[in-house]
C-alpha cells in the first residue's frame, strides 16, 4: 500500500489493512435479541354437536317405505325407532352413540342379526311435518325415504 493512498507510514498501513481483512472474515453471528411478535389467542375448534343418552321421541315410531305396510313385521323396509334401539326387518341393534345435528340424527348402534353381531353407524334426517325420515346413501345417492306409521297401524 502507497503511502500516499493511506496517508500513514508503510507499518501504520500494513496493520490497518489486516484489520480490515480481518473485519471481512465471517463471524458467528449474534443470537437475534429481538421480542418475537406475540402470539394470537388460539382459536378454539367448533364445538362438537352434543351426545344424547336417547334417541329424541321425535324420530321414534315405525316407518316403513310404503304407508301400506305398516304393522307388518315381514316388510323389508321396515324400521322402528325407540329410546335406545333400532329394529329393521332382519336385525336390530342398541344404541351405543347418539349425536343430534341441525340437519338430523346420527346413531352408532351395536346390531344383532342372522347370527352376527357388528357395529353400524346410521344417519337419519326428518322431514320438517316429522311424517317422513331419510336415510341418505353413502357417496351421495339418494338413500331410503320412509313413510312414518299412523300410531295405530291398519291391521
């Protein structure tokens, strides 16, 4: 280095550029001190629709697919609705998990029928006169409508 260029003798100069150099080596960075932004209230999740110890008296009854079969125990459309149990044509179960929703009724039941035993979960949705109940299909289909029975079924 010139003399001129630094202004300062030729040790003065020789130092001032290794500490320069040294000043361009990488150093450890610092752990940043700095307050992180404080943290928003978690948001609570939705509650979960209640759990019912009995299915509502509003979806009890029999229903059937046809109005004509009601009190017929031998119609395969046939299901009746109780506190705690669901009777179709050829198996019957108790509940074991009934949660109400806005748009219906979801019930886990442990069934029992033709010598098996399985667990079965089943959706039901009632008409706004509660004279109609749907049991929507799985994927989307249109599942089974049935017809609720007059309290005294025609014999």
């Amino acid at each position: 280095m010139s003399r001129a260029f630094l202004g300062l003798g030729p040790l003065a100069g020789v130092m001032l550029s290794g500490a320069l150099l040294a000043s361009c080596e990488e150093r450890p960075r610092r752990a940043e001190t700095a307050t992180p932004p404080p943290a928003s209230a978690p948001s609570k999740p939705p509650a979960p629709p209640p759990q019912l110890l009995v299915i509502p008296a509003a979806f009890h009854g029999e229903w059937h697919l046809r109005l004509e079969d009601c009190g017929s125990s031998s119609s395969d459309g046939r299901l009746v609705i109780t506190g705690d149990q669901l009777t179709f044509h050829e198996s019957s179960g108790e509940a074991v998990s009934i949660v109400s929703e806005a748009a219906g009724l979801t019930v886990r039941a442990v069934m029992n029928g033709e010598g098996e035993t399985w667990e079965e979960t089943y959706r039901f949705l009632l008409s706004p006169d509660r004279k109609s109940l749907v049991q929507p299909g799985s994927g989307g289909g249109d599942g089974v409508r049935r017809i609720r029975c007059p309290a005294t079924a025609p014999g």
